[in-house]
C-alpha cells in the first residue's frame, strides 16, 4: 500500500519550551510544500488527542498565523506528559488507521522518544507502513545522540539573563542568593548560569549540578568561604540536586506515569537551602532564595535566536527525511559541525537511541566541587547568543 | 555662603530597579554639563558609604562608559536599607560638610524619601545650606504625588510578558498555576499581569491584590469555578496579600529598620496556597505554584523603553532643579499629561508629602473581587510598551 496523499500527523509532548513551535511549523510548512502528502492534521495534547478523537486540521492555517505560531512559546497543539499502556498504543495505532495517518511524528523529550518507540514497535509489528519520527525539545538538554537540543538555547538565555540581573542585585544588596534553576537529571541548564560571571569576582559563586553529590555541609562550607572572602555569595542550584545513590534533599509526593518526581512548580528546595545557610550561617545573615520555575520554559522575551532557527530546522528536515522515503523511523538529532565557528549539523538517528535515558555533563565540562569548565562555556556561548555586557561604576576614589 | 563650585554627592537606596542607573546617569551628566559644581561623587551602599568614608569620584567615569552603566540593571552605587538615627544623621551632616558637599540626590522609593526628608529637617535646622532632592524608584509604584514610578514599567513588563508565557504553559499542560508577584502593601504589579489577557478564556483568571482582604475559602472556590469552567486556571497574588486588618497569611521572621517584613526571597506563600488547593479540590490535580522573585527587578531582557527614558529624564530634571535654585529640597514626582495620547509631566514636590505612606490602586483600578478595570489596562499600557502577540492554532476541526 502506497503512503501517497495518505495523511501526516503531528503531536507535542511533554514540557513546553519557547521555541517547540518553530518545529511544528517547519514540519508543517514542509508537508504542504511537498504536494506529497494529504491532510496535514494535529493532536491535541500529544497521544491523548489520538484516545479521545481531538484532531485539527493544521493545513487550513494561513501561513502568515503559522509564523506568529512559530514565534510563540509553549506547545500550540498543547502537550500531554503520558506513557502510554499497551492497551492505549494499540488504540492510539487504530486512530491512525482510521484518519489515514501514514506520518506520525512526535515533538519531545526522551520520554516522547520512548512513547514514538512503542508506537513504532507496535506499528512494524502489525505490519502497518508509518513513517514515524521523533523531533528533540528539552530545556533540559538532556537528549542522547544529541550535541543539545531545541529549547536549551533559549533557556539557557534566560538564566544567563536571570543571573546577569541577580549578579547585580546581590552586589547592590549584599547578602547570600540561592537560586534554584530547573534540570531533572542533568545540570545544562544550571550550569548556564557560570556566563554571568563577566567580572573576576562575579557570581554565580557556586554551581549546584546533578552531575556530583551533594552534601549541605559542603554546601554550608562553600558558602561561609565566598561570603567571608566577597560580603556576598550568589549560588546557582539545580532542582535535582541529591545525595549520594541519587537520594533527593526532599520526600516527593507527586510523580508522573514516566516515573518522573515533579521537582518544579515549588519553592521548596529554594527555602530548605535558605533555612539551612541561616541555622549554619547565623540567623542574622541576609538569605534569599528564589526558584526560577516555569518562566524558564515559556518566557517569550529571552528566545536564542540560533535556537530558534535550529528547531525550525528540525522540523523541515524530519519531514523531508519522512517524505524522501530514506527510513521508516528515527528521532532528528542535533549535531554540531566540527570546525572553529558553530554550525549545527543534522543526522536521523534510531528512535531507541534518544529514548529514555538521559544524557549527562561530562568531565570536560565539569571543574571542581562547584564549577563548570571552559570548555562548557564555549560549548553554550553559541546556543544562547551574544548577552549584553552588564557595566559596573569604575569607583574611582573620591 | 555660595553654593557655586560646591561638591555633588548621589546615592541610591532600597530595592533595585532595571532603570534605577538611569537616574544617575540623567544626574551625572546634568551636573557634569551644567560647568556650575565642583566634583561628582557617589556614595557606596547610599547613606551607609557617608558614615563608612565610601565616596566614589563619578565626574571620573567616560560618557560611554555611563551610557551602558544606565543600560545596567540594579544600583551601580550599590544600595542600602537603612533608616538613620538621630545620631546617624549627625554624622551623615558632618560627612556632607566634610566633603563641601552642597548638592544631594537619594534615588529610592518612600523609605529613601523618608531618610532623605530627615536629612533636609537636620540641615534646615543646623542652617547648613544644601539642595536635597530624592529621585524616585520602585518597581512597587507606590510613590504618593506620582502617576508611575520609573523602575515600574520595566518590572510590569516583565511580569506581563511571564504572564504571556505561562498562560501558553498553562494552556499545553493544564493544571492549577499559581504565580506569586512583588508587591509589599499595593497591587500595581500584580495587576500587571492581566496584560496578558489576550483570548477571551486567557489567564491570568484571577488576581488577588493587598488592597482588598484574602479570604482563602473564597480563593479555593474561585479556583474551582475556574477550573470546572475551562479546566485549567491561572492565578496572579501579590505577596502581601493579606486577611482583615492587614494580618498576613504568614508568621513572618525578618524584619528592616524601615519595620517592613520579609516577604520575597522566599517560595512560601506560593507553597501555601498550592497545598491548600490540592488540600481542598483534590490531591490528584496538577497545582504548582512559581514565585517571580528578584527577577521583576532585575532582568535586563525586558525593559520598557518608556521607563527607561523616563528615568533618564527624572535625574536630570532634578539635577537641573537644584542647580537652578528654584528650590532648595523636594522630590521628582512623574506624572502624565491630559490628553488622549500618553506623555509624562515632571513636577517637583514636597520631600515629606512621598515620605513613608505607600499609593493605593484606587476602585477605579479594581474590578469585583478578582480582577482589574479596563481603566487600569488604560492606564498601564504606554508603561509596559508593546508586547509581542501570543498566537494560538485557530483549532480547524479535522
């Protein structure tokens, strides 16, 4: 059976970044440029749409909306985080069936990958011919096979941006400043926060990563040393931060059916850290901590433009690679091109591959206790763009 | 004694701003064109650099370098908060007559006024012959005698444009979301938020300011109207929001010399009130909860163009006050002209008349028990700026 004019299907899944958009309307844009194809449909809210019969037609939007869609963040087609049952993969394999769909691709995480996974298993299985990718976005940048992923430049704009602005407030206001930056496994995004450090004694003072254990007494140590050397101490933590066997600082009551804790959408890490520092520290000292939380993810005025691009990019070329008939399945990956100046370079990679686990920082990006490397910030500088400069009084002697 | 030739000495004060450098530089470069004043100086850490000998040779700094510390955010002469002793501001006199200073200028908000109102009483009364003016500041906006206050508009952007996005979140991953903003005993930048009320079922849904009383059974049943309605809500509250006679939801442990208690730097109030939702409609439902934090203050992404300018235009306005004579204390007070299209009006008013009391929205500003008037929507527009449109799928059914 021919997959000619039968019908594209597009979902998004899990959490939501500020450019997830930019590669839903690449993959759009590039379906109906193709003539190739027949309807270019939707799901809302990922595979739950699928269960519950939510399909759009996305083929009947004006180019010109598309774009500000594009320029949107958080998932237009509205997101789901869910792994589906055996049960819901074969009912979810019968919805496309019935709407014709012979190019399912799904925008996500490793845990999209995953549930693309099971659908494709599912599919080959039952001898039903689906062209079906998996498109990378996580703030986390946490995607195997991935050099980083659609999302993480943008986010990592905000933080950088967030502990510019903070460096500054803690300097005009001394004191210790704990904020807690997002990343469930894996320290990318935290680790950000080290391009603040634009003067010798700039913070963030201390990096916090899942990477490396943590011990609060470490921590408490760490900090009395930068306060008493600088009068301030700026700390960046990661949410997911633990101690050793990977034990969280906090009983979780809430997890999703991927297993997953939910770390945000609280202040709790935030205030524990921030009560602990006071009892060490003394109650008398100046101890604030804040918790970035959602704005990281779906803040429409810190967007990377390379990332936006690039997940744009994304999109358009999983299309083509399902339209061009090369491979049945795959997850797009997001390589970066050897040479001096950074240029990303794609390759379709196999959807197990990108599935499931996480990719962590490695050695070469990690220096010390509490730091990050050189070598980190040359490998984020290009995903997040040129920050502007924040400027400090010369304090020339009166 | 003439004041021709005599130093200049600036300070800032209380709780950053992203424009707050402005200001100084609007009085830097009045004071240094004007060819009427000796030296620039500042002072580190506002009046706490006079009694420390911390005074910094301004008239020093290039034109250049200014103009990115006024793109700066947060005090760049680093801030204080300090209400003086009698004793105190004896000794700050003595410093100012020590250092032939005749012209003084506190950037800060109704506490800053307040020092700055105690200072010119002891000048007056010793017969020392000083211009004193205050400068305002406060992302709070709520300065008596001003329509706005530079460092609003900027934090007000930021918080309609967190709002922009995390109703696009709110909308891909539905839930109970709860943003807690700035804002110790007035609402203008909580209201802030209703910016964001793009579509016509777009958050946030409800807002709860200080200057009306909390009640949390109407709270948890007005989330649940929401939420049964479109099954998902967004919730904008102030952190001082507050029960019948101004009693707060929480015990609160740290208090400033102003006597004002610590509300930010803290994710509690946001914890609170989400585990009371989920106490109350259910454990099962997604409620999260985000604090904004010090990043209304201090992110130099999002800063109005309008505020910035004004800011600019306070310190020299007031720079060029003194020197004229005219007067020899007072504060900038920013108001806006009659007429259909938005333009400021600077004035000069009494420094005791913006002293210590805080500005109210008033009920033209307050609609029902949850939301704000058009006539507020009117009033903080040309504040904020444009904002970028947040684009939905327009949902063509398949």
């Amino acid at each position: 059976m021919s997959k000619q004019r039968s019908n594209v299907l597009i979902g998004q899944s899990g959490g939501p970044t500020a450019v997830i958009n930019q590669t839903l309307v690449g993959l759009i844009e590039t379906a109906l440029d193709s003539g190739k194809v027949g309807r270019v449909l939707g799901t809302v809210h990922g595979i739950r749409g699928l269960l519950e019969g939510r399909l759009v037609d996305l083929g009947r939007e004006s180019r010109a909306h598309l774009e500000k869609v594009a320029n949107t963040p958080c998932a237009a087609l509205r997101s789901v985080r869910k792994k589906p049952t055996a049960d819901e993969c074969a009912a979810v394999l019968d919805a496309l069936v019935k709407n014709d769909v012979r190019y399912f691709f799904y925008i996500g995480g490793n845990d999209s990958a995953e549930t693309a996974h099971l659908l494709n298993e599912l599919a080959v299985a039952k001898g039903y011919e689906l062209a079906l990718f998996h498109c990378p976005k996580t703030i986390d940048n946490d995607l195997r096979q991935n050099d980083h992923c659609p999302g993480y430049g943008s986010a990592a704009r905000f933080v950088a941006q967030a502990f510019q602005g903070d460096e500054m407030d803690n300097r005009s206001l001394a004191g210790v400043k704990i904020d807690v930056v997002m990343g469930r496994h894996a320290g990318w995004l935290t680790a950000a926060s080290a391009l603040a450090r634009d003067h010798a004694d700039a913070g963030p003072h201390l990096i916090y990563l899942p990477e490396r254990d943590f011990d609060l007494d470490r921590f408490a140590a760490d900090v009395e040393r930068v306060y008493t050397k600088l009068g301030r101490c700026l700390v960046a933590v990661s949410e997911g931060i633990h101690g050793p066997g990977g034990k969280l600082l906090f009983e979780v009551k809430e997890r999703d059916s991927h297993g997953n804790a939910q770390l945000s959408g609280s202040g709790a890490l935030g205030d524990f850290l921030a009560a602990e520092v006071k009892q060490r520290l003394g109650a008398k000292l100046r101890v604030r901590a804040d918790t970035f939380g959602y704005l990281q993810r779906s803040f429409p005025g810190a967007v990377s433009p390379v990332d936006a691009s690039e997940a744009r990019e994304v999109g358009r070329r999983a299309m083509a690679e399902a339209l061009s008939g090369r491979r049945a399945h795959g997850s797009l990956a997001l390589q970066r091109a050897p040479g001096p100046v950074y240029a990303p370079h794609y390759e379709v990679v196999e959807l197990k591959s990108v599935a499931k686990e996480t990719r962590h920082m490695g050695p070469e990006h990690l220096a010390g206790d509490e730091g990050v490397t050189e070598a980190f910030l040359d490998y984020v500088r290009p995903l997040v763009g040129p920050l502007e400069p924040m400027a400090r009084l010369s304090d020339f002697p009166a």
